[in-house]
C-alpha cells in the first residue's frame, strides 16, 4: 500500500537522548517496508520501535479533512 500522505508520531523520552540499548531494528532499511510492516513496530518495547509503528498506523487511517481542526497538541 502506498499513501500520498505522511504519519505522524511523537516518542516522549524525558529529558536524554536516546542510548546505544534504543537502536531500530532495519534502521537503514525502513524505507523499504509497508506501512503494514512498520505499523507492527508498535508492539514494541522499545519506544523508538513504537513510535514508528504508530506513525505507520496513523498513515493507515482514513481521514476525513473536513472534520480536521487547528490545534496546538501540546495545550491540550
């Protein structure tokens, strides 16, 4: 499946960057994946992995612009 549009996700990891032990399975090679493929990474525990995989899922779903609002996520 190939989609116009792009998924969106977020990984919240406190205040540090990532270390070495948060390393994506495939990095390098998900551009080569479905989406179907990625979404499974949001069974991960790895957070990376999840984040990815809900970015997929979100690539997935069928959404009706119409029904979209503005809004700054992070005043919620």
């Amino acid at each position: 499946m190939c989609s116009a549009c792009c998924g969106l996700a977020t990984t919240i990891t406190g205040n540090k960057p990532q270390d070495h032990t948060s390393v994506v399975r495939d990095v390098g090679l998900l551009h080569t994946k479905s989406a179907q493929e990625l979404a499974e990474y949001a069974r991960s525990e790895n957070f990376l992995e999840a984040g990815i995989g809900l970015a997929a899922i979100n690539l997935l779903l069928d959404i009706n612009e119409r029904n979209a609002v503005e809004m700054n996520a992070s005043k919620c």
